[in-house]
C-alpha cells in the first residue's frame, strides 16, 4: 500500500510539474509544429515586415484566431499544415496566404526552412527587392506574388522546382531575359508574368512545355516574332500577348490549340497579316485580335463560334461587308469591329437585335438601313460611314449643317457644369455611357466609347469616376471627376471656326492612391492622339504630374479644317490590369478646354464688309512691320540671346516653364530654398501652385561650362525615359535666365544619405542597398545598351544619384553625357568629370568609352558597401582610398570587413561578396575586363556567375602627366578652390586628349601618391 502511495504521489509531482510547464511555454510546447519550422516563420514575418501574428497561438490549429479572408477585398491571412506525419503527432506547413496586406519587407529567403513548403502566394502587397534564389531548394507547387515591387530578373535556380505548377508574378518590376530553364519544368502549368520589364525573345526551350494551360506576357519589352511553337501548347486553355513587345504576324500553328477559350493578342508591330486559321478553336469564349494589323475580309467561320461572349477586332484593316453567317454571334455579349475599313450597309439584325456592338470608324453605306443616328440602340455608329456632302462632318450628327461656328469647346469630363475663374465654364459631362457608346452634348461637341472593362471585379462597368479624397489642386473642381474607357474615347468638337486652337488636356490620377500599399501600383498609361496624329505615347498621368491626386495640363496646337477636332485616347495593351483590382486601366480625362488662336469675327449685324476688314488687317499689318524694321536697324530690338539661338530647332519634348512661374514656386529663389550647388549653379526646391513639388536647376552666371552642356543636357533627358534615370518636366530660357525643371527627389542624394552631415544621413538596410545599387546598374545599362541613343554619362558619382520617396535610386546630372557613335570605338573629347570615380584612361589620356562609367559605378557600388567615401582626407599622412582598401582586404582574405559596420550582422552576406566582387571587376585598370553594365545587373541579381577579380598591374602611366596632375591637384588643395570650377593647366610635354585645359572636376583632397596607387 506504502509504495501504490509513494508511486502515485510521483504521478501527481510530475503531473503537476507538466502543468506548470504548459503554462509558462504556450506555443512552443503546445503545437505539433517542429520548433525550428516555429522559428522559421517568425523570421519570415520579419522579413516580411508582417507584425500582427501571434505566435503563442498554434498556426497548425484547425482555425487559429488570427486567420482570416475576405475574398471580396482579396485579403487572405492563412498559413496551413498538413498533421498527418509520423501518425498524426507531427505538423509541417505546407502553404502561406498572405495577401492584399500591403506588407513592406522583401520575400523571403528563409522559407527554404519550411521543407515541406507547397504553396507561396503574396499577392498584392507592398514588397520590394529581388526573386530569393534560394527559392529553388523547395518543392513548390504555386508561387505568387502579383501586384508587387519585386525586381531583378528571374533566378534561374527557379528552374530546379520541378514539382512547380504555377508561376505568378504579374504587375511587378521585373526585367531581363527569360531564364531558358525554365522550359525544363515537367509540370508546369501558368506563367503569368504581365505588365514587367522583360526583355528578349521567349526563348526556345518553352516548345518543351506541353503542359502549358495559361500563358500571359502583356505589357512586357520582348523582341522578336510570336514563336511558332506555341503550336506545341495543345493543352493552353487561355493565351494572352497584348502589347508584349513581340511582333507579327500570328503563326499558323495557332490552329492546333483546340482546347483554347481565351486569346487575347493586340497591339503586334510587324507587316500586314491576314485573319489567323482560328476554325478548331470551338470553345472560344473570348477573342480579342485588337491592332494586330490583320487585312482581309471578316472569315465565316467566326459566325459559327456559338460559345462567343467578347469578339474585338478592332482597330486592324479588315474590308468588306459583315458576313451573313454573323447573324449567329448577335447573343454575343460585346462585339468590337471599330476602327476598320468594312463597308456594305449595316445589317438589319445587328441594329435590331444586337447588343453592345461597336462599329464607329468604318466605312459602311447608310443603303436601306434608315440609319439616321450616331447611336442606334447600344450599337455605336459614330463616323461609321461617309462624312455628310464631304464637309468633313460626320454624317449622323445632328448638327451637321452648323448654323454658326463656335470657336471653343470646354468640358467637364465625367462632371457637371462647372464654372473656374469666375468666367469660364465647362460644360457638364455626365452620361453614363457604355461599351459601345455614342452621346451628343447640347452644344458643339460629342463623344464616342468603346470597350468594357474585361474581368473587371466592380459589380458594374463605370465610364465615369468620382474622387473621394481632398485635392489640394489649383481649380480642384475639374479634377472630383473624370471620364474613363477600357479601350477607346474620342472627344468630337464640330461646327467649328477654321483656324489654329490650343488644346488644353487636364488630368489628374484620382483612381489610385498615394500611400505605401498595393494600391498605389497601378500603372495608367495610354495614347492620345489629336486629328488622326499620336501626340502622346505611353502617357502615364501620375508619372507626369509627379504623384497621384495632382494635376498636369498637356498643351497642344490643332490646326482646324474641316470644322471639327478630333480628340482620341487609346488603350494600347499597356499598364496593370489587376490592381488594385482587376479590370482594364485605360484612358482617364478630368477636362479638356479646346480655344482659337485667333480673335473670332464679329457677330454683331453692324459689322464693316470683308473688304474692309481685310484692308485695316494689311495695313495695320505693314505699320507693324515698317515699325520693327526701323527699330531693328536702329538697333532697339536686340538679336535673341545666344542662349535662344543654340535652343532654336531643338525638340525638347518637354514641358515649357516661364520665369514668372518658377519665381514663384520657389519664392524668387530665396536661399531658404536652396538644396544644393550643381554643375550649372545652385539647386532650389520649389512649390508649384498645384502642390507639385520641383527642383530648379539655375544656370550660374559665372559658370565656364558653357551653353553647349545645357543645351546637351536638355537634349539628353528629354529622349530618354527610365526608372531609374531623373525626370526633367521641363525648362525656362528668357534672355539670359537658363533653369531646368526637375522632379524632387525627397531624399536628396546618395552621398548625403551615405556620408553627409550626421543628422542628414538616411539608415540603409541591406535590402535597400542592394535594390540602390541594382538599380544603378539599370540605369546605365538603358543609357549604354537600351536606349536608341547610346550614352556615356561621363560624371557617375554619389552626388549624381538621387533617392525618391521610396528610396529608389535615379541617376541625374547628364550636362556631360556624350553621344557615342556606333561606328566610333571610343571619343577623345575634354575631360569632364569628378576625381576619385574616373577611370584611368579617360583623366590620363582622354579615352572615353562606356566602360568609363562602368569604372564609375564600380567605384559607387563600393561606396553603397561600406558606407563611405570613396576618398577621405585627414592629413597627407592619413588619406583613405576606399578602392585601395578594398583590394588590401581582398588580398588578406577579409573582404567582408570592407562592409559598413553600421549594419553589423544584418546583411546578406552572400549578396554583398557579389557586390564587391562586382564593384573590383568594375574598378579594374584595365578597361577591357570591366563588364558590360546588362552583365552587372545579371551578376548583381544573381543570374550569371561573378569572375573572381585579378588586379591588373601592367598599365603604367606616363611620368610628365602624373606629375602634371600631380601639381595639379595639389596646387588645387592649396588654394582651396571652389567645387566645379575650371581651371587652366599647361602641360610639358604631350598630352593625348583634345584639350590642354584641365578638367572641370570635383575637388577633394588628395596625396601626391593618388595615380601611383591607382596604377
């Protein structure tokens, strides 16, 4: 009896001491989840930034407090695990859901301690940086990450999930070619990579993907010609190549992929192409062929496709009458013929029993139709058909005999009438529309819409749009509302005066927001185009007006004709379409507000004859004339500044600012403004009355650069547009004033966020780092290798890179860029730059190549690793030269010393030997093994293997010079001269550039010793 109550006292002791552990351990002792599974996901919420999950509570659970989702919104707060290991005692996670959340962090590289991982999706949030190649360790079933900030390439380790059925990383930053690996996934199933930055042609390997059922590369930069093998796809149930980038015309093997029932192609470059071989595709439900350049009549069998709900084969070159075998398709949800060449009357069923049909720009014959009205039913007719008696009026206005001429069109886009200024009013535009719609006002303009919004997740298609935030914009009024279209919106002045008019275009982004979420993605962007002529191409409305919820104005000439102005906004394929929810993001206007250039006749009936006038006009004409002559010769009217004379013919492409608007924004350049002193002068911060926040580049009276690099470097940024290279809105050249109109960069520049004053630096992790550094490396790859102007900046450096709000990185400052002729192997030009990130050629002998500012960006990738400078002076004794350092630390086996101990362990070791190793491989001596900068950004994002870096000591340099630059820069020290200006060096003995001044360079204190070391 003793020991049963000795035994059961132990039992009650040991029982008691679980139940105290129970309580004190939670989570961790409570779940059936392996601990380090436990760790794992709170590391990945780091990663992240995902703060809200409570880890004292079992993710294994059936249902554990903290999961959620609201399919509605999109939002989803899940992680699963399978139980079922080693009979039920153990859980592993098997998927993560975490969507629509606006998390900020990175993916993350540590779900390679989820072994089990089957399923990835962070759609919709708010994540930056690169594709974790670690990644490719797991048996992945699904990844997706859509609607994200995700850049870099596509790792190529991804390639090794042979389990992967599901590849989605739509709306994101993505670029570079497509990993051909990829072509090697056994199971895959969707790729669905739209609206990126891919370049390159699909590569051929994806012929292997047989079982390929949804494929979607809209809105991408690929070259080359839709490939033939897609013939192999038999298994593709959705194919969608809308403004990919690929061109024409559409293969013939087309035809084999019965099992289709979406094909969305659009917008192919390339030659005319007669309607694909669609036959076999039985199951189609939707087709779009929109501006695929396809010629010919419209094919029978399309009439026999009974399971049609969306045909648009607008805006090609197809001829002839509408096929009686079309009467069949007249259930079909929405038909789009617009934009075509068709003629023959209207069919009688189309305007009787047909919905939602579109047939505006054609050129059908009225016949025995009674075709009276622009819109008949829901079928849009607008100038479908010949003009009224070839007066230029479309026939089915109204008010196509114009009984007077106007000479001003105003109106409100989407609004109701609004009067601005207390004068002029615009007039209220408020129809409704629809995806095939014609609406006339009840004066002297119209309009004409055609598309639906495909996929769209509203309950209902909306043509208008109200703003539900404050606008804190100059006649705010206009911008509460806009008029939008999925494909097509024509605004059509008529009845007036003929003459030149400006065209004023108002806009303003009020369907995305302004925040760090999701929501603020979008992309917009879309043609406009005025009398038949493109005037814009790839307008995007937020990148413009510098920010969502401002205001921009294009301005415009049209010359009128024919009594009527044609204004047409066009979505060409291009921009997001699945956020911040799915639908089409096409052609938004707030206003538009159309003037004569010239004063109006008089419309009162006293007026003198014609005669008359025409004789007061010429000689008030002749006095105007004969009075400047006199004034000229006098010499009261002087000649144009040089300034006028070397901007004359130069086609800016920018906006125009006058000094009395830049004044103002920046408060007569008061000093208060001033952010910094560039190559030209000083820099001021200034306010815009819209809210618009610029930066003014001042051309400084006393600079020797000269008007040649202004005007160059107007030039320069005006023909090119990139992510990651400055926006220039405009300039300002009155008489001897010359000011550039820059967008603000909200955190200043590079090297002041890296080592400026103390309370101006800016901590930089590691992630944003790497993300600055790759995104230099984009830049210039653009300037060198991408844009049709190949660039050599000449002046790469820390200063000369900016931050944006979002710590981006945007390289500035191209007064030094120079052309580089394809058919030259290098320029000899001046010097220009800044000491201590030239390379050796170029300041010894003037030898300029695009791998100058590839030596350059070595030089800054080193500095974003370490955080310093890449020279620092102390005494002569006790210089720092960071690319020395660099190669000393190398040498020693102790590279990962050079990184800035600011970030203690707190970085990616292995992204930051790439980085260095990179930077070394940039920095070389020898010009001829530095990397092309596409090379580096491949390397940087970890898509090709990083060379191991050899220093290179066999170029020397000749004596006279280094001891001329010697002096040089010493003498510079001594005098302490002021940054950027120039200075004048006689050289003994010879000197290979094409100048014998010394360059204009950024002056930093250097020892005598400087090119020995470098050398």
């Amino acid at each position: 009896m003793k020991m049963i109550m000795a035994t059961f006292s132990r039992f009650l002791l040991l029982l008691a001491s679980l139940l105290i552990a129970f309580s004190f351990t939670g989570f961790a002792l409570t779940t059936l989840l392996p601990d380090d599974e436990v760790q794992a996901l709170q590391d990945i919420a780091k990663t992240l930034g995902k703060t809200n999950w409570d880890f004292n509570i079992d993710p294994c659970s059936e249902q554990p407090p903290w999961f959620s989702a609201n399919p509605q919104k999109g939002f989803e707060n899940a992680v699963t695990c399978n139980c079922t290991f080693a009979n039920s005692t153990v859980c592993h996670v098997v998927s993560i859901m975490l969507k629509a959340q606006s998390l900020p962090g990175t993916l993350p590289p540590e779900l390679i301690r989820l072994p089990y991982l089957q399923e990835i999706d962070l759609s919709r949030n708010y994540l930056n940086g690169t594709i974790p190649r670690e990644w490719g360790s797991l048996n992945l079933v699904n990844i997706s990450f859509l609607g994200n900030r995700i850049s870099g390439s596509i790792p190529s380790a991804l390639a090794n999930i042979t389990t992967l059925k599901s590849l989605s990383m739509e709306y994101n930053q993505l670029s570079g070619n497509l990993p051909q690996e990829l072509g090697n996934l056994p199971q895959l199933e969707r790729v669905l990579i739209s609206s990126n930055n891919f370049t390159g042609e699909i590569p051929a390997t994806f012929a292997k993907l047989t079982t390929l059922k949804d494929f979607r590369i809209a809105d991408n930069h690929f070259s080359g010609k839709i490939p033939d093998f897609i013939q192999n796809w038999a298994n593709l149930d959705k194919l969608v190549i809308q403004a990919s980038g690929v061109s024409g015309p559409i293969p013939s093997g087309i035809s084999f992929l019965v099992k289709v029932t979406d094909l969305r192609i659009s917008d192919l470059d390339g030659t005319d192409m007669p309607f694909p071989p669609l036959n076999n595709m039985t199951k189609l439900k939707t087709l779009v062929l929109r501006s695929c350049n396809i010629i010919g009549p419209l094919p029978v069998y399309l009439g026999t496709i009974t399971t049609l709900k969306t045909l648009d084969i607008s805006f090609n070159k197809l001829s002839g009458e509408i096929p009686s075998s079309f009467r069949s398709l007249q259930k079909v949800d929405y038909q789009y013929l617009t934009g075509n060449l068709l003629t023959g009357p209207v069919p009688d069923w189309i305007l009787q029993d047909a919905d939602n049909v579109d047939l505006s720009y054609n050129h059908f014959s009225i016949g025995n139709s009674g075709v009276l009205n622009c819109q008949q039913r829901s079928v849009n007719l607008f100038d479908s058909s010949l003009k009224a008696n070839g007066s230029g009026i479309v026939s089915c206005l109204r008010s196509f005999h114009c009984p007077k001429n106007r000479y001003s069109v105003h109106v409100n886009c989407g609004g109701r009438d609004v009067t601005v200024n207390g004068s002029k009013t615009f007039e209220g535009d408020t129809d409704p529309a629809g995806p095939a719609k014609f609406s006339q006002s009840r004066t002297n303009w119209a309009f004409s819409s055609t598309g639906n919004f495909m996929d769209d997740d509203r309950p209902s298609d909306l043509y208008t749009w109200e703003n539900s935030s404050r606008l804190s914009i100059t006649n705010s009024e206009l911008y509460v509302n806009a008029r939008i279209s999925p494909i097509s919106l024509t605004y059509y002045g008529f009845c007036l005066g003929n003459g030149n008019y400006t065209v004023n275009l108002h806009f303003a982004e009020i369907m995305f927001t302004d925040d760090k979420t999701y929501n603020s993605l979008g992309r917009r962007i879309f043609d406009i185009y005025i009398q038949g002529k493109r005037v814009l191409e790839d307008f995007n409305i937020a990148y413009e007006a510098g920010g969502v919820g401002k205001a921009v104005t294009k301005r415009f000439t049209a010359v009128v004709t024919s009594n009527t102005l044609e204004i047409r906004f066009h979505w060409a394929g291009k921009g997001t379409t699945g956020i911040p929810v799915r639908g089409v993001y096409g052609p938004l206007i707030s206003a538009i507000s159309v003037d004569s250039d010239f004063i109006p006749p008089s419309e009162g009936k006293n007026g003198i004859s014609a005669g008359a006038v025409v004789a007061i006009v010429a000689a008030g004409a002749f006095a105007v004339i004969l009075l400047i002559v006199i004034l000229w010769w006098r010499g009261c009217l002087g000649r144009k500044s040089a300034l006028e004379r070397e901007l004359k013919g130069l086609d800016l492409q920018t906006g125009s600012f006058t000094l009395r608007q830049i004044k103002a924004a920046t408060n007569n350049f008061d000093v208060t403004n001033k952010i910094g002193e560039g190559g030209f002068g000083p820099v001021y911060k200034g306010f815009f009355s819209d809210g618009t926040i610029i930066a003014v580049k001042q051309l400084s009276a006393k600079s020797k650069q000269g008007n040649r690099e202004f005007v160059n470097e107007i030039g320069m940024i005006s023909a090119l547009q990139h992510p990651h290279l400055v926006k220039l809105y405009g300039c300002c050249v009155e008489g001897d004033q010359l000011l550039l109109v820059y967008e603000y960069m909200q955190n200043n520049s590079l090297a002041r966020a890296l080592f400026g004053p103390e309370e101006s630096q800016l901590k930089l992790d590691w992630p944003t780092r790497h993300k600055i550094c790759v995104g230099i490396a984009r830049g210039l790859a653009y300037l060198h290798e991408e844009s049709r102007l190949k660039i050599v900046h000449r002046d790469i450096k820390a200063t000369n890179v900016l931050l944006d709000e979002d710590l981006n990185p945007k390289i500035s400052d191209f007064g030094l860029a120079k052309l580089d002729e394809e058919d030259n192997t290098h320029i000899s030009t001046r010097i220009a730059g800044t000491y201590g990130y030239m390379a050796p050629e170029y300041a010894m002998h003037g030898y300029l190549t695009d791998k100058a500012d590839v030596y350059s960006f070595g030089i800054v990738a080193l500095e974003i690793v370490s955080g310093r400078s890449n020279t620092t002076h102390r005494s002569k004794e006790e210089s720092f030269y960071l690319l020395d350092w660099a190669h000393l630390l190398k040498e020693k086996g102790s590279i990962l010393e050079l990184v800035d101990p600011r970030l203690g362990s707190d970085f990616n070791k292995g992204e930051a030997m790439v980085m260095i190793n990179v930077a070394l491989q940039c920095a070389n001596v020898s010009q001829a093994v530095r990397p092309t900068m596409s090379s580096v950004v491949s390397m940087l994002e970890g898509n090709s293997i990083v060379e191991e870096v050899v220093l290179d000591t066999s170029e020397l340099v000749d004596e006279k010079k280094l001891e001329a630059m010697r002096k040089y820069y010493l003498q510079k020290e001594e005098n302490g001269k002021e940054e950027n200006e120039t200075h004048s060096l006689t050289i003994d003995g010879p000197w290979t550039g094409s100048s014998t001044s010394a360059p204009d360079l950024y002056p930093i204190n250097l020892d005598s010793d400087y090119w020995e070391k470098r050398v």
